[in-house]
C-alpha cells in the first residue's frame, strides 16, 4: 500500500487530466474488477442510478432509484418516500421474482440505513448471500 500511486501521479500517467481524471480512471477499473467478480460467482452486486428526485425545503423528499442485478438484465424500479418513511418496488429488474425481490430488498435496506447514500447519483451495493453487503460508489 505504501508504493500505491497518488491520484496525482496517475494523472500524468494514464489521463493527463488531473486528479479527477485519474479518479475517473480507477472507478471504471473498479467497476470491471467488481464486474469480473461478479461474473465468477464470487459476488453479487445491485447497481442503482437515480432517475428522479423531488425536494422539500433542500432536502430530498422522495426519489426514484433504477437498479440492476448483477450488471445484467432488465433494471426495475425503486420508489422512496423519504417524508412518510415509505418505499415501493414499482418494477423488478429481472424475470425471476424470487431473486429479484431478494436483490431489490438488500438495495432499499442500505439506502434506508445509509441516509447519506440518497445524495449520490450512482451506487453500487456489493455482497455475497451470506455475508454483510459493502458499498461502491
């Protein structure tokens, strides 16, 4: 860890863009490290993007999450209600129900646990059936 680069050298390096290039650069090789596990069974992941927010007095009443399960398929529909504390999974992201729901539940538990999550554009919710979830974004 001590030998890692500095945002700031692999700007020079790969981007030439400075540190938000290079920030840039190590979220997509992220994303394809986490895309290859994923595909090796290792992990699951829920990918959720924000389509739709409304605002109350500058904060964020309710929003409309897209998500995808395991960065395949269809994306379903998440529907949250920051005010009355309610959510509603408007679509499934895949044909079968059973894991969809599954997967659809473990992104809306850590978005309700994680309130800070809400301001994020993008994130990516890693975890395995029997371990605890960690979060990308």
């Amino acid at each position: 860890m001590s030998s890692r680069s500095s945002f700031e050298e692999l700007a020079t390096l790969f981007e030439g863009s400075g540190t938000s290039g290079a920030e840039r650069a190590y979220r997509k090789e992220l994303d394809k490290l986490t895309t290859i596990l994923v595909e090796e069974g290792i992990l699951h992941a829920v990918r959720l993007k924000r389509k739709n927010i409304t605002r109350k007095k500058k904060e964020i009443a309710t929003a409309i999450y897209l998500y995808q399960v395991d960065y395949d398929g269809e994306w379903g529909e998440i529907y949250f209600d920051f005010v009355n504390r309610t959510t509603e999974i408007r679509k499934l992201a895949e044909w079968n129900r059973m894991i969809s729901k599954v997967f659809s539940k473990k992104a809306i538990c850590y978005i309700q646990t994680h309130p800070l999550l809400v301001n994020l554009k993008e994130i990516v919710i890693l975890f395995s059936l029997q371990e605890k979830s960690r979060i990308l974004h």
